[in-house]
C-alpha cells in the first residue's frame, strides 16, 4: 500500500497540535485561584494575631496574682487560640482548593497532551507495520518512503521532547497528590485541636461561674434590671442608650470622693472634693468581635431601613465571638430581630453592641477583658454587628480600630 501525502500532512498537524494547545494554557489564572490566594493570605495574617495576642494574655496570666484576673486571663488567651485554629482551618481549606484547582488544570492539559501523543504513535505504528520490500514494487513508493524517513527523523526529537514533557507534568501530578495529602492531614489535626481548645474553654467557663457563685445574687438582681430595661426600651438603640446613661451614673458615682472626718474644732476639711472628669479617648486595645468581612459600613444605608449605626461582619460558621475592649456586660441576652447581644459598658461614657451571637457565653455584670470569649457565632453565613457609641453617640468602630 502505498503512503499518500496526506497522510505525511496529518502527522504533520500532529505535530503542531499540542503547540497550539499550550498556547492555550497560558490563560490567566482562575477567579477561584484568586479567591483562594486571597483567602489563605487573610487567614494566614488572623491567625499570627491571634497568636500573638494569645502569647501576651498567656504571659499576664502566668504572672497573675489574683485567680479571678489570672481566671479571666486565661479565658482570654484560650479564646484568643480557638481563633488562632479557626484561622489556620481557614487557611488549610483555602490551601486544598488552590491544590485542587492545580490538579484540575493539571489533568486536563494531561489529556490534551496524550491525545495528540497517542494518535501520533499509532500512526508510527502503522507505518513501521509496512514492509519496505513492497515501496520497490509500486510507482512512487520509493519517493514516498524517502520523504518518510525524513520526516520521521524530524519527529523524533520532537516526539522524545514532549513525552519528556508528558512524564514531568506527571511528577507534578504526584507532587500535587502528596500536597493534598498532606494539607487533609494539617486540617484533620487542626480540628482535633479546635474541639481540644472549646473543650478547655467550656470548663474554664464552668469554673469562673463557679468562682462568681457568691455574688450570684448581685448579678441576677442586675439581670432583672437589664431585663426591665430590655422590655421598656422601644428599640435596640433605646435600650443601649439607656444602658449608657446608667453606666454613666454608676461610673460618676464610683468616682465621687468617700466621705472625708472633718477635723476638730472648726478648722477647715483638710481634702477638696475634685469634680469627676470624664474620659474621652476610646477603650485601650478596641478590637473586632470576629473575623469576618465586611458587608455592612457605619453609615450605610438600604431601601426602607434606617442608616447603620455600626457595622457589620459576615463571619466563619461556629466562630468564636469576643469582646472588643475590657469591659463590664451590662446586657446579655436576646433581643426582638437581633439574636443574642451583648452591651458592655467601658470606662469613659463608651458602650460597644454585639449582635448576632447564636450560643451566649456571657453573663451580666461580668468584667471582661478585651478579647474574652462572648460566644459563637451561628452556622450557614452568620452576621455579626458591632456598634460603638461614646455618650449615647455613635461612632465608626474601624475609625477606633484604625486609631482615628
């Protein structure tokens, strides 16, 4: 049988055709791959800042000298470690997707180079299958089979180079699969620690309720007072500003001088009464609740509903929540449209708001230092809000975040 011409054309476009699907592959990155790398970059700087918050509280605690401050330090690092984890399995599932997206890709230009390869090799095949003694007994055959062996010394380096090619993007498939491997493995063990760490916290928080069961009467009183509030307020903002006013007066009358021994005779009170001063700088150290992204900014509005007195964050399911600056909890509990809130009363006329709260750990008329543990947050996308007021004003949190 003799080798017609266009059959030396089709090994030809054999050839040529994984060089035009490589051209192909020089398509710019997916959104996914974007999102991912973004996604593992966040998670990555959270959880060095909550390690590192983790690391100080753990110091103060240490040196602590009496058990509820080393109690309440304690709480506040684990907390700050439970965030630390929920970061780094943020990042492990970020760093899964962006191995599965290159295993993706890196299937298919398999199959686009073995399909080219493979058609190429049994046309080889076929060709080799012909007896040379037949070129001799057929007009052209002898100039056909010239142009052949030509054309097969050309392929041939070519052939070699891209099965060399074929047999790397394969080590890179095996690279990949040990990656994914053992990025499922940092994940497994990030979430054993995870449960580790709750369960920690859960008795620690078992122990502080314990520790606090002697002015248990004090704070369900304060309970029952926040409640009636809660029931009088016409809304939410009613009812943080009045929870306001009473921090302000219980701050003022904190800082009224005890009663001063007037001397004998009638000589003059030898210490003046100084008029309270009320601080205006924000609390040290505002933090977020929660990690999270913003979908809501202070100001924002929506068709029908008022403007955003605060902001708010859409967090991890299961986050945990904590308080954004040292603090007494003034109300803890649910509120009509807002799930769990949390008011707390800083020093200086400041409340901060937490709304959104699906599991509620904290308790009214509980110190808290910024970054104890105020609860989780729900599953599917949950929402978390965070307002800021200083005497009854609202303020910007990311403004105090930001230290302006």
């Amino acid at each position: 049988m003799t080798l017609r011409r266009p059959t030396i054309v089709v090994l030809f476009a054999l050839l040529a055709v994984p060089i035009a699907l490589s051209a192909q592959q020089a398509a710019p990155a997916s959104d996914e791959a974007t999102d991912a790398r973004q996604a593992l970059s966040e998670a990555r700087t959270q959880a060095a800042r909550a390690s590192e918050r983790a690391q100080r509280l753990e110091s103060q605690a240490s040196g602590a000298v009496e058990a509820a401050d080393r109690t309440a330090q304690e709480s506040a690092a684990l907390a700050a470690r439970i965030q630390q984890v929920q970061a780094e399995i943020a990042g492990h599932e970020a760093q899964a997707r962006m191995i599965e997206g290159q295993r993706n890709v890196l299937r298919a230009e398999l199959a686009r180079r073995q399909r080219p390869l493979v058609q190429l090799t049994a046309a080889l095949q076929r060709l080799s299958r012909r007896p040379m003694a037949l070129a001799l007994l057929r007009p052209g055959s002898v100039r056909d089979a010239i142009h052949m062996r030509a054309l097969v010394a050309t392929m041939l380096p070519q052939v070699e180079a891209r099965t060399a090619a074929l047999r790397g993007s394969i080590a890179r498939a095996r690279v990949l699969e040990a990656e994914a491997r053992g990025a499922a493995g940092r994940l497994q063990a990030s979430r054993r620690q995870f449960d580790e760490r709750r369960q920690a916290l859960a008795a620690l928080e078992t122990r502080q309720r314990l520790e606090a069961r002697d002015t248990g009467g004090q704070a369900d009183r304060e309970s029952e007072r926040a409640l009636a509030l809660s029931e009088q307020a016409r809304d939410l903002t009613g009812l943080v500003a009045e929870i306001g006013h009473a921090g302000e007066l219980r701050e003022r009358l904190a800082a009224l001088a005890g009663p001063v021994l007037r001397p004998q005779g009638n000589g003059p009170v030898s210490e003046e009464v100084r008029p309270f001063a009320m601080q205006t700088d924000a609390p040290a150290g505002i933090m977020l609740p929660v990690d999270g992204r913003l979908v809501t900014g202070f100001g924002d509005s929506r068709a029908g509903e008022p403007r955003s007195r605060g902001i708010a964050l859409v967090s991890r399911p299961g986050a945990q929540v904590v308080a954004p600056a040292s603090g007494r909890v003034a109300f803890a509990g649910p509120y009509r449209g807002y799930g769990q809130i949390v008011i707390i009363e800083h020093a200086g006329g400041w409340t901060s708001l937490v709304t959104g709260i699906a599991q509620l750990d904290a308790r009214v008329g509980q110190q808290l230092l910024a970054g104890s543990p105020l609860g989780v947050a729900g599953q599917g996308k949950p929402v978390l809000g965070l307002e800021l007021r200083r005497n009854g004003e609202p303020l910007n949190p990311l403004d105090q975040l930001r230290g302006g």
